[in-house]
C-alpha cells in the first residue's frame, strides 16, 4: 500500500455502479479501481447495466474485470426489468461469496439501495456507501429507505464527497456518526504531446478565437441553457469568441434548437460525448461550470488540473474546491447576468486567466488528486475490517 501505515494486507474489493456511461461517479469509480489494482489488491469493477455500450473500450483499458450484470433494459416493460434486476442481485451475491469479497463499495443511491442488501447478506464484512450529491427527481420514500439502510448498519459508512453533501445526508435523516467525508480527486492531466490543432478543429476554432469550454451531462443539473443565454452579450464585445459543451443528455433537441433561435450556431458547440476531454482543456482559456447543484465534480476539477480559471455557480462541493477571486469566479444559480459579468472580467484581461489558472492547478494538485482520495478508502476499508475482526 502507499500510505506507510497501511496494513499490506491484499484486499478482495468490488466497486459497483448502476450505469456504464461517460460521467463523473463511473470515472471515480474506475480511478479508485486502476488505483487499488496497481497497488496489489484483487479488484472488481461491477454495473448493473451498460447505458452506452462502453463495457468493451473500458475492459480494454483495464487489468481488472469489468462486469455488466445486464440488469436492466431502456424502453422494456417494467415487469421485466423487475426479473432483470432481480437476476442482476443474485449474480451479484454469487459473485460476492464466490470471490470473497472483503469490500463493496456502492456509487449513487441506486446503486446503494440495489446493493447493499445483497452484499450483507452475502456476508461481506465491509459495506461502504457514497452520496455524490442530490439526485433529480429521486422518490422521497426510496430516499427514507435509503437513510434507513445506512443508519441500521447494511452500509456501515456513508461516504459524502463533500462536506455540503454531509450536511445534505444529514437533512435526509442519516445518523452524522455513520457519515464521512472522502472528496474526490483526480490523477492530474497532462496536456504533452496534444495534438492541438486536432481538439482547435474540432471546436471550430480559428487562429484568434477565445474559447470556453464546459463539461457535463446535457441535463437540468448542469444549466447548460443558462451559458447559452450569456453568449449574446459575451459575443457583442468579443466576436472571436466561442463555446464548446463536451457531453451528451435528454436536453440536447432542445439545447440545439435554443442555439438556432439565438443566432449562435457559429459561435456554440455541442461537441458530444468524450471518454477524454484533455484535447479540449488544452485549447481553452476559461472552464464554466453553469450547474444547478453537484456534489464534487470531477469535470470542474480537470479542468483546474490542465490550469484554466474557471466561472463556476456557488453551489455545494464547488464553493469547497474555487476560492471566490483566487481560482476564478463563483456566481449565483441560474443568474445570467452575473455569469456575464465574471466571464467577461476573465475575458479582457489575459494575465488574470493566467494568474488564476496556475493558481487553480496549484490547489487541485495539493488537496485533490488520485491519491489522496484513494489512501483516504484505503485507510476507510482497514478499519472497517479491523472492527469487524474484532
């Protein structure tokens, strides 16, 4: 183990998720398991289902198994995915006693929910939880289920990735002395040997063209409407300027259709999904993160990773992460006027893009990376054991 403290000791450890698809929690999850891999423990990487037909490109890129328990089916009638799901629990268990497993580590409420009845009945003896952050739309009685399952011990531990999302557990019922906090991290990005003029193409960028640059999933959450609509006024005092949105969602239609009737169709790019998103920060000068609400993005610390400045809204997990002046900018939800305001500071003034974004780099390499956030499991996963041997 790389912590010097650490027991030595292999661990049998099963990382499990609820969709295959390109996003924030599967990419936590799949660092946590190369990070656990590397460092001599017998991982397993488990979905209950493959969203985006990514299981084959993933297991490509892996040295652990990545498993699709195929227990779920968009657009099937809800009697069968019923079947599927159950089917998808047993193989779990049996792969859980198969393998003896010593650690599950569930990612998102669903996935909490589906799994960790499974694996105590299984026997595992270490059952850990996370809270990414609020879930859209998620049935209010599913959620006192949830906090139900944390409180009497078939999660021992819930892991909150932020501390506002520790006092967002806590508001949702569960006891604070079964919470923790984990924050995310990433392993840093390198942008040697990008091919820039590759990831300027693709955005649609000339010689002089400012770009911004914002990642997510094109849902309500991430607020990408509220970007588009500060465009007209960021573009009437820099015509060379351009927006690029890497990821793909349900709003895409209507995100297209919102750019048509502002005119922007040469100025804002939907870029689609990415499994690697480094070209892109590489060829742009500001990170904007519109959303809602987040728990801890991982896209908002890539971005800080590669050394832009970002324009981010003043919501949990993010105000944790960007000083207000020091990293960037913090703004309120959905209001696009001030939104305005902060990208167009960054935008007149190069040396304070500049400034910003090594300061960024700085604080993401000191407090966020891989590492830290794996040790910190790591030594979550030990003691937990350890209690359990008594």
């Amino acid at each position: 183990m790389k912590t010097k403290n650490m027991s030595t000791q292999p661990l049998s450890i099963l990382l499990l998720g609820t969709q295959m698809a390109v996003g924030g929690a599967q990419k936590v999850l799949l660092d946590q398991a190369h990070w656990f891999h590397d460092y001599g423990h017998k991982v397993f990487a488990v979905f209950y289902y493959d969203k985006e037909g990514v299981q084959s490109k993933w297991q490509a890129n892996s040295d652990f198994p990545i498993i699709d328990l195929k227990a779920f089916k968009y657009g099937w009638m809800k009697i069968i995915n019923v079947f599927l799901i159950a089917k998808g629990s047993f193989l779990l268990w049996r792969l859980l006693r198969r393998e003896k497993i010593d650690v599950i580590e569930t990612f998102t409420h669903d996935s909490n929910l589906l799994a960790l009845p499974v694996a105590w009945l299984a026997g595992v003896p270490v059952r850990i939880a996370t809270h990414h952050g609020i879930i859209e739309n998620f049935p209010n009685w599913l959620g006192k289920v949830h906090t139900w399952l944390i409180n009497h011990g078939i999660g021992q531990v819930l892991v909150a990735v932020s501390s506002r999302i520790r006092e967002q557990a806590m508001l949702e019922g569960v006891d604070e002395r079964r919470i923790t906090v984990i924050k995310n991290g990433i392993d840093p990005l390198s942008l040697e040997g990008v091919n820039l003029s590759r990831f300027r193409k693709e955005a649609g960028l000339k010689e002089d063209d400012l770009f911004l640059l914002s990642v997510g999933r094109l849902v309500y959450q991430k607020a990408h409407s509220v970007l588009i609509q500060s465009m007209p006024a960021l573009l009437e005092e820099f015509p060379n300027l351009k927006l690029g949105i890497c990821g793909d969602g349900t709003l895409r239609k209507k995100l297209t259709v919102q750019i048509g009737e502002l005119g922007l169709s040469e100025s804002v790019k939907l870029l689609g999904i990415w499994d690697n998103v480094t070209g892109f920060l590489a060829v742009a000068d500001i990170f904007v993160l519109p959303s809602r609400w987040e728990g801890l993005p991982i896209a908002l610390l890539e971005g800080m990773s590669a050394g832009l400045p970002v324009v981010a809204t003043n919501v949990e997990g993010v105000d944790e992460v960007v000083e207000d002046g020091e990293h960037g900018f913090l703004v309120p939800v959905e209001d696009v006027e001030e939104l305005t305001k902060a990208i167009l500071k960054l935008l007149k003034d190069k040396q304070l893009r500049l400034k910003m974004g090594a300061a960024s780099k700085a604080h993401v390499l000191e407090y966020y990376t891989e590492d830290i956030m794996c040790e910190q499991y790591a030594r979550t996963m030990i003691k937990l054991l350890a209690h359990h041997k008594g």
